[in-house]
C-alpha cells in the first residue's frame, strides 16, 4: 500500500499493483539475478580491459542510454497530478455523458499542465500559453479534455499549425531564444496571419505568466457537442476556473522569479503534498443548435470566445487535484492526451482546428510512446477494454485465446459490439453538405472585432500591461518584424499602437481601426475572485519579539488559511519574549522576496542592522510589485526610513483590527495606485 492508497478510487487501485519498490529489497538485474558488486565492472587483472561478458555492466549502461525518450513536439515542459471529479447537478438534459449523470459519483482524473514552446528544461515563468490537459477515467472510457488557458487559439486550420510552431521555437539557424516568444519569427508569423490578432492581446497580458497553476483557467476552445439520450445535441465550449481566481505575475517579476526554472511545479507540488489541493469548477457554456448562425462571429472559428455575458456559464462540478505522482517519467511524461478522446455523449463540431487535432494526437503519441500506449498504467481506461487490436512494440496485456477477429463463431462472436440504444458511442448523425475546397469561410474573416472588444475590456492596469509586454516583446525583435505588428495593432486600436510605437520607434499606419465598443466584463481580470487562502506571508521576525501577541497574530493568520513563512537573519530557530519560538523557514539568503504575497514585519528591541537592510531589501520589492505590507510592533522602524510614497495596501499595528485588515489587503493581493512603472511610457 502506498502513502496515497484510497480504495474508493478506480484509477489508484488500478495504479496499485504497478507501483514498485526498491527500498529494502536486494538489489538484482532486471532478469532477476542477484548482484554481488555494483561498482566494479568484470576486467582481466585488477588493472585490465573490461570483458564484454559483463552482463550486468553491459545491461546497466544499455539501459541508461535509452532512459530518455523523444519530448512532446510542443508541450514538452509539464507538471501533472491526480484528482477527483464531482458533478454538481445531473447533466442528463443535455448529455448521456455517464460521468455527467449522477451528482453523488466521483470521476478520478490526472491532469498535466504544460507550456507550448519550451523544451523539457525550460523556465516555467516564460511568457507563453499554458497546457490545462485533463483526462478523465469515466466509467465508459477516458475523455480527454486537452485545453489551454486562453479561451482562444492563433490559428483557425490545423494545416498552419506546423507554420506557427516552426515560427515560435528558437530560431532554427542559432536555437535561440529559448521557451520564449520575443523574437523575429514569431512576431513576423503573427504579422502575417491576421486570424492571430486576437490571440496577440490575450498572450500579451498576464495570463501568459501565470502564478501558478493553482491560478489559471483552463479552455477547451473549440466547439465541442453534447447529445442527449433523445439525439438532441447543444454546442458546447468547456471551461475549468480556479476556485482561488486567476492570478498572474508582472513580468518583471516573472524574469526575477525565473532564477527558479521549477517555478510552478514547485508550487504546485508543495501545496498539493501540505494538504491545500487545487479546485476547478467546471464550467460549459451552451448554444442551441438552432441558434449556431445567430451570433455575430462564427461559432466554430476557434479564433472567437463566446462573451459570457451573452451565452452565460454553466457551473456543473468541481475537480480537486489532491495526489502528486509517484515517478513523473512513469506517470507524466508518459501520459497522452487527445481531444479526440470522447464518451457516449458527447461529439465534435467542425471546427477545423479541431479536425486537424484528431489526426495529430494519436499520430503523435505512436511516434513518442508507440501502438500500445493506451496500455501504460498511467492511460488505461478504469472501465473494462477489449477488441480484436493485437500485438505491436511494448505490448503489455496478455491477449489470451485463438479469437482476434471480428465476426467469429469460434468465440461466440466476441468481443461484441453494442447498440448504439444500449450503450454503444453513436456518432451524432449532423448533417454534412457542399463542394470540396480549401478555403477560408467568409465567416471567419473578421480578425479584429473581438480583438478590440477584448481591449475594451481591459482595466487601465491591464492595458498597461499589454502595451509593457509589446514594447518587450517587439523591442527584442528587428524594426521591419517591429513595424509589421504595430500595422495589426493599428487595426485593432489606434490608442494601443500609438501607446507601443512611442517606445518602439515604429510609425502608426492610417488605417481604419475596429469600430466595435462592445466590451465584455468577465474576460478582465479586475472581476477575478480575491481569496486569502493559501497565500504565502514572509514574517519577518526578529530576535526578541513579544512572544505571546505575536503568537496569537499568527494563529490568527492561519485561521484565514494564510501559508506563514517565518523569515529571519539565518535559519535555525528565532525566540520571542516568554520562550515563544519559531522555526525558521527562509533565511534572507535562502528566501526571495517575491516568492511572498505580502510581508509581515515583526520588530522587537534589538533588530540588528543585517535584519534591517535585508528586510528594508525585500520590503522594497514587495511594494514595488504592488502587494500588501504589514508592520507589527516596532516593524514600522523597519518600514519608515524608506519613504515610501503610497500608503494603499500598508496596514500598521495602529490600525484596531490589524488581523483582519491585514487578511483583507492580502486577500486583495495588489495595490495598483502606487507609483507605477509597467512600462516606460507609462509615465
Ligand atoms: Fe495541441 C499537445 C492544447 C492545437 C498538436 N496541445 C497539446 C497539449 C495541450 C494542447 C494542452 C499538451 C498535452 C499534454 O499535456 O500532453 N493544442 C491545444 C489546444 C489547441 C491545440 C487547446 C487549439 C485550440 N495542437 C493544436 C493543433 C495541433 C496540435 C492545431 C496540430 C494539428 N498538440 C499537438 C501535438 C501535441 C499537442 C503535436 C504535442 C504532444 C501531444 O500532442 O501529445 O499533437
């Protein structure tokens, strides 16, 4: 039994009988044999050639040069973990789905989160897309609901896809940059297929750098169809939201915190291990098929969202991740996911995006993992499998019988299928009509109006933001690549090119920009949820601190779910008054000020300079990245001689419900009317 066993679980009893121990066993060969030395290869003489005879070295080394495998083509960088899935209220009046029938089921489900661009190495605080890959173990099958964090994509035909990652990847005759999208080739490709513009603006905010994925959205993007047991089917579009609202960093942030390449899995990791699991509600928004042309986009461009103010969400069940992995390699890197992985239920629209991505998946799961990858523990369906597919490299399933065709009498005609009327997937039986061509549909040639309503949308923040995140982005690229963007910008918005063009030294084109001043409320990020739970507080605490009130403040923190991270002049351990003692968690070298959501300073009588200057250090980073500081005691010795210029988000200790104020301003999370340098222009 491992740490994680719950019997109650289809999936990690399906795990249980793979998972292998080594600790306290003897240590043998993978045949089996007993090794008596580990460290020596078999020579001729002490001081001789190695013999080729060494079974043992030749199988040890054969081995490790075949551990790695080829990384995903794009995804490559990934976390994954396990979790549970409870429906909210049946589905049944749109969906056969089984796992959408009954509120009282759990559904297990592993997720991976991921970044498009990066290899398997690359910093995870990159500006890029972020992967939201969910793979649920449905009673009837795995449905895979592989999204991303931005409910739109660059592209509408899957056949440009190879173009648009060629263009995002280092450049091919230098490989660099790495895991990035500042460069010529990317932006020059944006440029030149206009259906990206409204991805553009969604890739500039913050939600191409998360803070963690305990913070990000997920999107199924395309239309997708749900069917009911009468036939009648709805488009849907999937969307999973944090409970604890979507959260992102500042890009110069982003940069510093980079000095840690694990970032986000660490995060991810370590609250998954403490106890504080990640939740998604899941969410649909549906559109009756009657209603597909009554909207002033196409609904199956994947380069348009549905405004929720127009096609509200649905919130129909929860997702808690709550079971890290036992051995990433086993478990992520060998997961596989494809959109084309649906139940009983549930089908596809035309979206050509998506048609192209049911080739791609499986197509590249055969050349990364092979024909029997559905095999591996990590993506076997929970629910009973069988056909006549036999044999093929790394099978591991024993077929046992003489039977592995389809009709036979030898087997009693089994396996068998099953009626669509009792069980069996039935396709939805859409109609299908026209001419072969290859062209665009005249419904999916307007690439700007959502592009501004999206703009529009933006808080005066946020829109600072995206235009800081163009002048980096642009600045690193040449003037021709530079001046091609601020020509799609302009069609998007004069206000923003002209915003961009001041620092870039491009020129704004005389062209018509949208017209459109329609704005949706939910896409800003101003309407996220603002929650205390789980946010880290450096408390700086110095030597000699009022033991018993400092006692009862922390507590008090923990109760509001703050995560308390006591930081001091050197690890060990730091005493208050009355024999209170904290352990140390970060020392001023170990720690990083913006690891922290907000910093508490403790003072006391005899604060030494060190502690003075290392917490003055990160008390400046901390309000320069608009979070929350709170002084108790004597922590405003600490605070004052900065000088700092904005009070907002500074609670002192005079203040008579410094508890809860305090939980309030870190709850808020940022301070924004201080002093802002976004980015250069803005001042
Ligand atoms: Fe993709 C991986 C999401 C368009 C081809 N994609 C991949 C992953 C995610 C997405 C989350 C990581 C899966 C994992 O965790 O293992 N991709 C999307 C979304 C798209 C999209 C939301 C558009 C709305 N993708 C897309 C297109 C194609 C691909 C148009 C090709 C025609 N995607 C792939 C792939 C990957 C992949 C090459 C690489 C590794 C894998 O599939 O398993 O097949």
């Amino acid at each position: 039994m491992t740490e994680h066993m719950n019997s109650s679980n289809k999936k990690h009893d399906q795990l249980e009988p793979f998972i292998h121990e080594s600790e306290g066993q003897k240590m043998t060969s993978n045949e089996g044999i007993t090794i008596s030395d580990d460290e020596n290869s078999l020579t001729a003489g002490d001081r001789g050639p190695t013999l080729i005879e060494d079974f043992l070295a030749r199988e040890k080394l054969a081995h490790f040069d075949r551990e790695r495998i080829p990384e995903r083509v794009v995804h490559a960088r990934g976390y994954g973990a396990y979790g549970e899935f409870q429906l909210y209220e049946s589905l049944t009046d749109i969906t056969m789905a089984d796992f959408l029938q009954d509120p009282n089921k759990k559904t297990p489900f592993f997720v991976r989160f991921s970044q498009v661009v990066g290899s398997r190495g690359c910093n995870e605080t990159n500006r890029d897309v972020r992967g939201f890959s969910v793979k649920f173990y449905t009673d009837d099958g795995n449905f895979d609901l592989v999204a991303i964090n931005m409910p739109v994509f660059f592209i509408q035909d899957a056949i440009k896809f190879p173009d648009l990652i060629h263009a995002v990847k280092p450049e091919p005759d230098n490989e660099f940059p790495q895991g990035q999208t500042a460069h010529d080739t990317f932006w020059d490709f944006m440029a030149n297929n206009r259906e990206s513009a409204h991805m553009a603006l969604w890739i500039m905010t913050g939600r191409a750098i998360p803070k963690s994925f305990r913070t990000m959205e997920g999107f199924g993007v395309h239309t997708y169809r749900l069917i009911n047991k009468d036939g009648k089917a709805h488009f849907v579009k999937f969307h999973l939201k944090p409970t604890l609202g979507v959260h992102t960093l500042l890009w110069d942030e982003a940069r510093q915190l980079g000095s840690d390449a694990d970032y986000h899995r660490r995060d991810l990791w370590t609250n998954i291990h403490n106890g504080h699991y990640p939740e998604y509600e899941l969410a649909i928004q549906i559109i009756k098929e009657e209603d597909e042309f009554s909207f002033d986009f196409d609904i199956l461009d994947p380069t348009k969202l549905w405004p929720e103010e127009d096609v509200p969400l649905r919130k129909i069940g929860k997702l808690t991740v709550n079971r890290n992995v036992d051995n990433v390699f086993a478990e992520t890197e060998q997961s596989a996911f494809h959109p084309g992985n649906i139940v009983r239920g549930m089908d596809f629209s035309n979206d050509p995006l998506l048609q192209g991505r049911l080739f791609s998946y499986t197509d590249t799961q055969q050349a990364r993992l092979g024909p029997n990858h559905q095999q591996l523990p990590i993506n076997r369906p929970v629910c009973p499998f069988a056909n006549n597919q036999r044999d093929g490299a790394s099978r591991m399933i024993i077929d046992r019988g003489k039977v592995s065709y389809h009709r036979n009498g030898l087997a009693n005609n089994t396996p068998y299928p099953v009626p669509g009327t009792q069980g069996g997937f039935v396709t939805y039986p859409s109609t299908v009509e026209g001419r072969k061509v290859r062209k665009t549909a005249a419904s999916f040639k307007d690439h700007y109006s959502q592009a501004r309503m999206f703009w529009n949308s933006m808080s005066d923040v946020e829109k600072q933001q995206i235009i800081g995140a163009f002048c980096f982005e642009l600045g690193k690229c040449r003037p021709f690549v530079r001046q091609e963007m601020v020509d799609v910008l302009a069609h998007i918005s004069r206000d923003l090119a002209e915003n961009v063009s001041k620092e870039l030294g491009t020129t704004v084109p005389d062209v018509q920009e949208s017209t459109v001043t329609k704005s949706s409320p939910a896409l800003s990020l101003t309407n996220t949820i603002f929650v205390a739970d789980t946010l880290r507080v450096g408390v700086f605490l110095s030597e000699g601190f009022d033991g018993p009130s400092v006692k009862q403040l922390l507590a008090t923190l923990s109760t509001a779910k703050l995560q308390i991270v006591i930081v001091h002049d050197k690890l060990g351990t730091v005493t208050g008054t009355e024999d209170v003692k904290y352990e140390v968690t970060d020392s001023f070298l170990t720690g990083s000020a913006l690891t922290y959501d907000g910093v508490l300073i403790v003072g006391s009588g005899n604060i030494t300079p060190y502690f003075t200057y290392e917490a003055q250090k990160y008390t400046t980073a901390i309000y320069n990245h608009f979070k929350p500081i709170g002084t108790f005691q004597n922590g405003e010795a600490v605070l004052k001689p900065l000088h700092l210029t904005s009070d907002d988000g500074i609670i002192n200790d005079s203040s008579v419900n410094f508890a809860e104020d305090f939980i309030q301003a870190m709850a808020q999370q940022r301070f924004w009317n201080r002093p802002s340098y976004l980015y250069p222009a803005s001042n």
